[in-house]
C-alpha cells in the first residue's frame, strides 16, 4: 500500500505553477525554433507553401496548423511529467506530486482532463473557495490530487523517474 501524504497547500502549488510557466515557455520557445526552420526548409523547396504572404511570419501566424503544433507540443510536455513520474520540474522543486487518491499514477485521460480544466492555474482559485478539501477545480474533475511528498520520498520518486 502507497505511503499517504497530506494535500498539498495552496501557496506550494501555486510556486510550483510559476516555475512551470517557465518550463513551458521554453518548451514553446524550442518547438517554435525547430518549426520555423522546418518550414523555411520545406518553403526553399516548395515556394508555393508561402504564396499569398509577404513573409515567412505571417504565413506562420496565419496559421493554424502550426499554432495546433505549438499547443501540442507545450501540452505533450506536461502530459508526459504528469503520466510518467507525477511530477513537473516545478513540482519537483516544492515536493509536490500528483497521484490518484491510492498513490498509484495518473492515467493519460486525466491527465488531459486537468490540463483541459486547469484553466492556465485560474483552476487554482478553486482552492480558496473550499480551504478544507484543498482540491483545485482540475483535481476533482480529473478524480486526481497533488499531494505533498517528504524530502525523503521526493528523493526517491526523483530517481524511480530516472529509471
């Protein structure tokens, strides 16, 4: 049976979400560079990509195809620390982990859930409307929680993640 941990407070995930901020614009920043070049290398080859726009930007912004890219990409970072580990770097930073209510991880769908319902951290007001449960809008949709882990078990969740 899976050690159990209290509820994370407000003021933890909160930091935690600023830290991710950071992580997902870089995130943002890295996919965008690797889609800019391989889209100028497809238009060198196929010029007809880019007909109708007076530059390469404003053929990207128009689009839709690459702004879908760009949220996929953010959105399969987090996806993937939340399924694989419970926890993103800033979660790892304050000790924080989300897990289902018996410890085991989250499945895929609620992971989506929660990214979809999280609201960019505005699910996180949740919290201050009903201070005892300490559920974020997103963990009760999701059947989800992010608890508070010791130092000792974030250590150990730090390398089982490695592995």
């Amino acid at each position: 049976m899976a050690e159990a941990f209290p509820p994370a407070p407000f003021w933890r995930r909160l930091t935690a979400l600023l830290y991710d901020y950071l992580v997902g614009a870089s995130v943002f920043a890295l996919a965008h560079f690797a889609g800019f070049a391989a889209v100028l290398l497809a238009s060198h080859f196929y010029p007809p990509l880019t007909d109708g726009y007076p530059d390469l930007a404003s053929f990207l912004n128009a689009s839709l195809l690459y702004k879908g890219y760009l949220l996929a990409c953010v959105l399969g970072c987090f996806l993937w620390f939340w399924t694989h580990g419970g926890q993103t770097l800033g979660m790892r930073a304050w000790r924080l982990k989300l897990q289902n209510a018996d410890g085991t991880p989250v499945r895929l769908g609620q992971a989506l859930v929660r990214a979809l319902t999280g609201l960019l951290g505005l699910g996180l007001l949740w919290m201050l409307l009903r201070p005892k449960t300490r559920q974020a809008l997103q963990d009760g949709l999701s059947g989800s929680q992010v608890v508070l882990l010791t130092v000792e078990a974030n250590r150990l969740n730090r390398l089982q993640g490695i592995g």
